[in-house]
C-alpha cells in the first residue's frame, strides 16, 4: 500500500524453503500443499488455454494427497478427444496415456450391462448434456487412480428384476481404486446398484449428482479393512429403496449436503438412508432427508455423528453415537451450505450441466483452426531454454494474441518477474506436483533505495511478482517475499509484496502466496480501468493488509493464513480494499482463515482511502467461510481517518469460532443482499 501509510511492525518471515505455513496448519492438511496439481511439465504446456472443466481437480477426499497421487485431476495434460462410439470409448478408456474424454452422444452399451475397464488418468465427462451412456457402465480395477468421471447421464441398464442378484450391471463401479471423482452425473434405472466403492477403494469423492429409479443406489465397502476415506456432498438420492448410502468398515465417511428424497405416491418406498455399517465412522452434517423411512442408521460397532441436518416427513429409525465424529478439515476445506437450502440447491445444480464439457478450441482439442500454445520452458539447471523466468518473459513477443506458457521447472529461482502491458495471454505455472516445488522469492521492500539511485521502491515496487497484462495466469507456483523485517528495523517502509496484479481477467490458482505486511497487492492500471482477479484454491499468507488494493478480486475456495509479526506479537489485518465508488471490491468466499496466531487479534480488514481520497468506497465481502478463533468479535476497523460503517464491510453465513452475529459492529448480509454478492455479480461477463 502507499507509504504514506503507517508503517506496521512484524515478524521476520521464515526462510521460503520453509513457506511461512504455520505448523499447526500445515499439520491439519487443511487444502493441502501439492493437492490441487500433480502435473508434469508436458501435462502442463498441453493443458494451459483449456476450458476450466479440463483442468478441474476434486474437492473431499478425493483432494488429498494419499498413496503416491496428489489430489484427483484426472486426464488434465493429456490430449482432448472426442467420442460418440464405443470402440473409441473404449479405446481411450483404457489406454496407457492420460486423456480429457469427451462424450458427445448416446453410446449404447453392447453387450448389455458392459462395463468399461477404465484405466488411470482419465477425465470421462460429457459434452453438455448429450453424454448417455446407455445399458452399462464403467468399471475401475484395483491399483487404478486419478480418474474422473463428470457430466454424463448413465442409465437403463435394468433387467426387469427389482432386487436383481443376476444381473451385477452398476453405473460406477470400483474394487481397489483410489482418487475417484464422480460429479454432475446423473445415474439411474439399472439392475444392481448405481454406484458401488468396494474392496478397500479410497479417496473418493461423490458430489452433485442425481441417482435415482433403483433398486440400490450407492454401497460402499464390502471389506474388513477400515481403509476407505470418502466424501459424498450435493447428491440428489431419490426414489431408491436402499442403500441411500450404505457404508460399511469406511475408516472416514464425510456426507454433507445432500437431499434424500422419498416421494409419497409411487411404486419405490425407502426402507432405509444413510447407514454406517461395521467399524465405520461416520460424518453427516447439514442434509435433507424428506420422507424416508429410517433416514439415519448405523450398527453397534459405527459411529455416526450428526450436525445441523432435517428431517422432514420421516420415520423410523433416526439415530447417532457410537463415538466422537472425525474433523474433516484436518484432511481438505469445505463450508457446508445451509441444510434449509439444499433441497433447492441441490434440485437446480445436481446432475448433468451444459457448460461443462463443451467444445472450445484449444490446444489439447482436435479440430481446423485450433491453436496451440506456444510453451517457453525455464529451469535454473539450464536444462530448459532459459534460466530465469524473466528472461522467458522477455522472449514473449509484443501483443502476442494468444496463450503463451512459460513452464518452470521445480526449484527456487531468486528473481523479481514483471510481466508488462502489452504481454497478454501469458501463463506462468510450475511444473512439479506441488505448489511447493517451483518457489520465486526476492526481498525488496516499500522504503528499500533502489540500486540505480532513483528513489525507494515504494509498496507497488517492492513486488517479487507483477502481472500488469490481460487474461494472464499463474498457476502451481509459490510466490514469496522474504524481506528480513528484523534486520532492517531502522528502515522507513517495510511493505514488502509477494505478487503484484494490475490488470483485467488475472487467475490465480494453485499458489502460494506468502509475506508479512501487503502480501497480494490487487490493482487495475488506472483508477478508470477495470481489473478482475479470480484467486483459487490457493494459500495467502501474512499479517498486515496483506489482500488489499482497488481491484474486483474473489477470493474462492483457499486458505488465508495469519502470521504473528517479527517480534512474536499477534495483531493484525486481513483486507484493505481501496475500491472506487460503484464497483465490487474484495470478496472472500467459500475459504478458511486460519494461524498459528492468538485469539481475538486479527481483523477481517480495514478500509483504505488512499492519499485520503474521499471518492474511495472500499468493500469487503466475507461470506460462506470458516473463521478462526484469531478473529475480533468486532471485525472491521477505520483507517486513515475515514470510519469502516461509511464504506462496504459485511459477512454472510460464516461459520467456525471466529464467526460472530449480526450487530452495528459486524453487519451481516440479508438473504437477498447476498444474492447480488455472489461470485458471478463480483466476475460480470468473465468467466475464468
């Protein structure tokens, strides 16, 4: 932020091998480092420009980092083909190399009750929602993972016999597969179960599908190892008789946020939902059951705890304990929706969706006129073309017109990178597993003299990393400033910041970005000019206004991390939006703030008018998020002068122990201010 402000004083940062986590976060494997990527180099290049359903990772169970696989991404990097017949089904299914399998059309099953032995690293998703998959299903075999399966209505495999023990025909089934993700499908009408997680399957996750018109909708287990971790959320099970689901000897089974469904009137009566069998332990939290019969059960020997669900027009068997529930937080991040919401939630979203799986001409898509990236490689071992990253962004042409990759290979490059104006279209990822493994660090700060002699830094210079051009990205990387704060206390200016963004259309996925004071400086060119940034699955690490400036930024699905200042205090600031009257300033959405900092010391933010403009009006918008005891019970505070209650400063829905009710000193959103403060009113006419 501008110097004029007063300068904070804080904690020397760790060392960047190091990253600044907190241990005690970094112990919890809350969005875990590495989980979201797990790409190679090439995977990488050939993914960059892809439509964002090619490149999508799970959430749950399917996240973590577990027996040699980082996260879930199934073909992401591999080539884009599409299918319509079984044979090229098949054929790429079962292949060796990673593929992104789009299904265009109603592919019948022949013989009937086929089930495609589907092999590692594979992304089977429908084009909209012409992807059928008719008579048969697929199978996933011991040892097989990474794959997804996405946006395809599987169905009618039935053989006349409602509890058939014939006719073994699911929709999904696995035996010994591990980091599965089935999602926005919609499975039913076959001869045995919809979906089957057998003989110690793991790290899996279930989410927004529609199962219905079957005699079982979903067994999981079936196995005396309590090995299987699982996380089933957003599904519409309706008209099945049993197994809505039944998990048995499941080590963890996280459901939350789904609607079961008993309608009265036809020929499908339940005669059970959820069911922990065995030694399972057992989560549910903030469902729906409507009408079942005997909505929640579980052995002597399962635990299942319940939190925050409804029971509407039940009977039957309704019952918890058998232990203490498990905190699924240690292991990924999640912000359950309201259990009064999900029926209507889950009914508009659930199941097949047109945007996903579209044609989009991309490199990884086959088709005339599509264009590849152009890929630039850097690694500081000189086996890349370069050996530093701004010496591949001074290689990128002028006015390029289209994507421009620049993959860096793992290592710590110490290095400023400014990427200007006229370079649009340029990706800067890493290329390791994780996050973690390609490191840009430097150390500069706001009131640092800079070595021609032309003055100070000042907080904008003072960037590890700048992106100043459009529709740029940064992805798998982390991004640090080191700046020594305890040795140069004499210095005037300790704003030190991690990433600079000062353009339009920016993501930001995948990082970690960590610092102490003004980590993410989030800009736009002019006062004039619109700048959007879309930060995701990402960790965001420091102490004092270290997400601030005047851009529209979301904040979604990542981990704000507070850190205790140089010499060990804890106080701090979350947010300084500097916003301009009539737009959308900083929204946190769907995320956890966390740190290994003390109770009641942190603001949620503060309002900036920079150089005491009075025509700024800052907001900041923390909704959906789980909030750390670290939090002030009256969140936001003045700055400059200038009083927060004049500005935009409002929470939603939050939860965890940081979280607080609505008063004249915590304004909270109504339902239908929130409605206009979602991530799409913040993103306009761009969808990253």
């Amino acid at each position: 932020m501008s110097s004029t402000r007063r300068t904070a004083r804080h904690r020397k940062p760790q060392r960047v091998l190091a990253i600044g986590v907190p241990l005690a976060l970094a112990a919890s494997g809350v969005l875990a480092y590495g989980s979201v990527f797990g790409l190679g180099e090439e995977e990488r290049a050939a993914a960059a420009g892809a439509p964002s359903w090619a490149t999508a990772a799970a959430d749950g169970f399917a996240s973590v980092d577990a027996l040699g696989q980082n996260g879930t991404y199934g073909g992401r990097g591999g080539r884009t083909v599409t299918v319509k017949t079984l044979a090229d089904l098949e054929k790429y299914a079962t292949a060796p190399e990673p593929y992104v399998i789009v299904v265009a059309g109603t592919i019948d099953m022949a013989p009937v009750g086929k089930e495609i032995k589907v092999a590692s690293d594979k992304t089977i998703i429908g084009s909209g929602t012409l992807g059928h998959i008719v008579g048969g299903g697929f199978f996933l075999g011991r040892g097989v993972h990474n794959v997804i399966i996405r946006n395809l209505t599987i169905r009618d495999s039935y053989q006349g016999v409602w509890n058939d023990k014939e006719h073994d025909f699911d929709a999904i089934q696995m035996d010994g597969a591990h980091h599965v993700w089935i999602d926005h499908n919609d499975l039913r009408h076959t001869a045995d179960g919809l979906i089957d997680v057998r003989k110690d399957s793991t790290n899996v996750t279930v989410s927004w599908n529609r199962l219905s018109n079957a005699n079982k909708a979903f067994g999981i287990g079936w196995t005396q190892n309590v090995v299987t971790d699982i996380t089933i959320h957003h599904n519409w099970i309706r008209e099945t008789e049993q197994r809505n689901p039944s998990t048995d000897n499941a080590a963890h089974a996280h459901l939350y946020n789904n609607f079961m469904e008993d309608a009265p009137g036809t020929s499908v009566t339940s005669s059970y939902g959820n069911y922990a069998r065995g030694k399972t332990r057992m989560l549910l939290e903030n469902s729906y059951f409507q009408g079942m019969n005997n909505p929640a059960i579980r052995d002597a020997t399962a635990a299942l705890v319940q939190r925050g669900n409804i029971f509407s027009g039940t009977k039957g068997r309704n019952e918890s304990g058998g232990g203490t529930a498990f905190d699924p937080r240690k292991f990924y991040g999640y912000t359950p929706d309201a259990a009064g919401a999900v029926p209507a939630l889950v009914k508009s979203q659930a199941g097949p969706r047109g945007s996903l799986g579209t044609a989009t001409a991309t490199a990884a898509t086959a088709g005339a006129g599509a264009t590849a990236a152009r890929t630039l490689t850097v690694a500081k071992d000189g086996t890349g073309q370069y050996r530093t990253v701004q010496a591949a962004v001074n290689a990128v042409p002028v006015g390029n017109p289209s994507r421009v990759v620049i993959s860096v290979k793992p290592g710590t490059y110490r290095e400023t990178v400014d990427v200007p104006a006229n370079k649009p279209h340029l990706t800067i990822q890493g290329s390791g597993t994780s996050r973690k493994d390609t490191v840009i660090v430097y150390g500069n700060a706001a009131g640092m003299r800079k070595p021609d002699g032309s003055g100070t830094y000042g907080t904008p210079g003072s960037a590890t990393v700048a992106i100043r051009s459009d529709d740029s990205q940064l992805r798998n990387l982390t991004v640090s400033n080191d700046f020594d704060e305890a040795a140069n206390q004499a210095l005037n200016g300790h704003q030190a910041v991690a990433l600079l963004t000062t353009a339009d259309r920016i993501v930001l996925d995948g990082l970690i970005v960590t610092g102490d004071q003004d980590t993410l400086e989030l800009e736009t060119a002019a006062k004039d000019k619109p700048g959007r940034v879309h930060v995701t699955n990402s960790y965001i690490v420091g102490n004092v206004d270290f997400i601030f400036g005047r851009a529209t930024a979301v904040i979604d699905r990542s981990v704000i991390t507070l850190k205790k200042r140089w010499n060990g205090t804890s106080a701090g600031y979350i947010t300084a939006p500097s916003t301009p009257a009539g737009r959308k300033g900083i929204l946190i959405h769907r995320s956890t703030v966390d740190g290994d900092v003390a109770a009641g010391s942190f603001h949620l933010g503060r309002n900036w008018h920079p150089g005491g403009d009075p025509a700024a009006d800052p907001q900041a918008t923390v909704r959906d998020s789980v909030l750390s005891a670290a939090i002030k019970r009256t969140p936001w505070t003045d700055m400059g002068g200038f009083s927060w209650k004049d500005d935009r400063f409002a929470e939603y829905m939050n939860t965890g122990p940081g979280a607080g009710p609505k008063s004249t000193d915590r304004p909270h959103l109504t339902d239908s201010q929130a409605a206009s403060q979602e991530v799409a009113d913040w993103l306009g006419d761009w969808t990253p």
